[in-house]
C-alpha cells in the first residue's frame, strides 16, 4: 500500500503544485492590483464572493488538471516508459494502466465540468464563455500534450508552454468575474471596459510559458546522453524573462530588486547541474517557477514575495517526497 500510494504521489508530480498555484496567484494578483479597485476592498465582501472562494476555486481546479495532465502523460508514455525508464509506475508493474488511465479522465472531466459549471451557480452575472473558453483551452492543451508531447520537439515545446500559458488566462478570467460582480457589472463589461488588464495578463503569461518551453527542452532529452547545445541561450532567455515584469511596474522598489536576485542566484544554481544531472536541472527549474512569479508581484508588497518564497519551499520540500518529473 505504502509503494502504490508513492507512486500515485510520484506519478501525479504532487511536488509542482505548489507552482501551478503560484502561478493562479499572481494572475489573480496582477488583474486585481491593476483594477480600479484595491484589494481591501475584495476582501470585505461577503464569504460567498471573497478572494476565499475564488483561492478555493482555482487551488482545486488547477490542481485537478494537473494531477490529471500527468497521470494522462505517464499513460501514453508507458510505451517509452517500458524501454528508457523501466523504473516509473506502469512499467514497473505498481499501479496498473487502467488505474492511470481512470484517473486522469476522472480528474481531467471534473476539473473540466467544475471550472465551467461552478460560477454559473456562485455568481449571478457570469456568462458561461465567459469561464468556458479559458478551461477549454486549458483542458484541450493538457489533453494534446499528454497525448503528442513525445512525438517532435515541434508539437510538445509549443504545448507545454500553451499549457501554462493558458492557466494564467483562466485564472485571470475567473478574478475578472469576481471583480465584475463586486463592482456589479457582469465580468464581461467589466473586461472589455478595461483592456489596459490585458496587456500585463499577457506579458506575464507568456513570460510563464517561455520560461516552461526552455526547461522543457531539456527535459526531453532526459533519458539520453546528448549534451545540451543550448545552454547559452537558455541562459540569457530565463535570465531576461523577469524584465518583462518592468513593462508594467509603475515602480521599481526595493522588493523588485530583491526578488530579481534571489532568481537570478537560484537561476545560476540550477545551471550548475545541467551538464551534471538534467533532472536535477528541471527539478530546480521547476520549482523556479514561484521565484519567476515573485518577480512579478513583488511590486506589489513584500508580503507577496514572501508568500512566493514559501511556496517554493514547499515545492522543494515535496520534491522529498515525489520527483517533480
């Protein structure tokens, strides 16, 4: 029991939860922060329309398509898996591909039926394809890159990066339906009368979705011994991401310097494995991910950064307990 349980954990990279959240936060954080209204006034509305039932909300159903992403991934890779990593869960005979199987589409469907469902019910305004195309999209870019991710660089890079791409916008589209019903407007008029969101939404999500294609691209060389040409570009490309949060900054604290350093010490840490142990690299990377966010809202308070760091403490005290890839 204890082995299955381990390797369901291991199998669901329960490790790099703590940076999917992340990322929900600071889109919630940007979209709220560059409203006309601040954050306080959020947090003073009643419990059925607080940032407390928003967290709930994205914290449940990212971590669903996620989870569900991964099992999804390890099933259609049980192929590969057989032949380069007899070791993971399927090959090894621990769990079973129909138990993989089952819970991903379990997974996959509720967070599908939940994400869309869920504010129809809870606020009054809320169009459904309002919410709907954001987890559609979502859903959609989960499901392609587990099923073609191992086929070409061409056809994998580009999905994983959608993939995160596209959490940002869905996070951001259901902050953009509570702030639309606090303000009562549907989310909608509120959304078009303020496109100014847009922009610091998009820089910021694509910022994630670079960031995930350049580990990435090491990752799929995991399981060869192939050295990494690379890694210059790599480099210079993750090092300058943060600068894309100066794009938007109406300041430049002391915060933001801050975290721009923490990254870009844990950014030069994370190099030195990469010609050691790729895995090492992307696990490092990985958790990276909450370090690359507290660039982007440190300008905010360092109450955020804090809370970014402590999350990528996590990341890496649950990398003890599952491997992140």
């Amino acid at each position: 029991m204890k082995t299955k349980i381990k390797a369901l954990l291991a199998t669901g990279r329960i490790s790099n939860l703590p940076t999917v959240w992340c990322n929900c936060l600071v889109a919630v954080l940007i979209l709220f922060h560059k409203s006309d209204r601040g954050l306080r006034d959020f947090i003073q509305q009643p419990w059925s329309h607080s940032l407390t039932e928003l967290s709930l909300y994205l914290v449940v159903i990212s971590s669903f398509f996620y989870v569900g992403g991964c099992f999804s991934g390890d099933y259609n890779d049980r192929k590969f898996d057989a032949k380069h990593k007899p070791y993971r869960p399927i090959p090894a005979g621990v769990l079973s591909k129909f138990t993989v199987l089952g819970i991903a589409l379990s997974l996959t469907l509720t967070a599908f039926l939940a994400g869309t469902i869920i504010p129809t019910i809870v606020i009054e305004h809320v169009r459904l394809n309002t919410i709907q195309l954001p987890v559609m999209l979502l859903g959609f870019s989960i499901t392609w890159y587990a099923q073609y991710h191992k086929k070409s660089p061409f056809i994998g890079l580009p999905l994983i990066g959608l993939c995160r791409f596209f959490l940002v916008i869905f996070a951001a589209a259901a902050a953009a339906i509570l702030i639309g019903e606090v303000k009562g407007t549907p989310d909608y008029h509120y959304f078009k009368s303020a496109p100014f969101l847009i922009l610091p939404i998009i820089l910021y999500a694509s910022a994630v979705a670079i960031y995930t294609i350049a580990f990435a691209s090491v990752a799929r060389t995991e399981s060869s011994n192939s050295p990494v040409t690379w890694r210059n570009l790599l480099r210079y490309t993750m090092l300058a991401l943060p600068l894309t949060a100066l794009i938007t900054n109406q300041s430049f604290q002391i915060e933001t310097i801050t975290a721009f350093i923490i990254y870009a010490l844990w950014l030069s840490y994370s190099f030195s494995f990469l010609s050691k142990n790729k895995g090492t690299y992307v696990s490092k990377c990985l958790a990276g991910f909450c370090l690359l966010d507290a660039c982007f809202v440190a300008q905010f308070g360092w109450h955020w950064l804090i809370l970014c760091l402590i999350l990528f403490v996590l990341a890496l005290a649950l990398q003890k307990i599952a491997p992140a890839t």
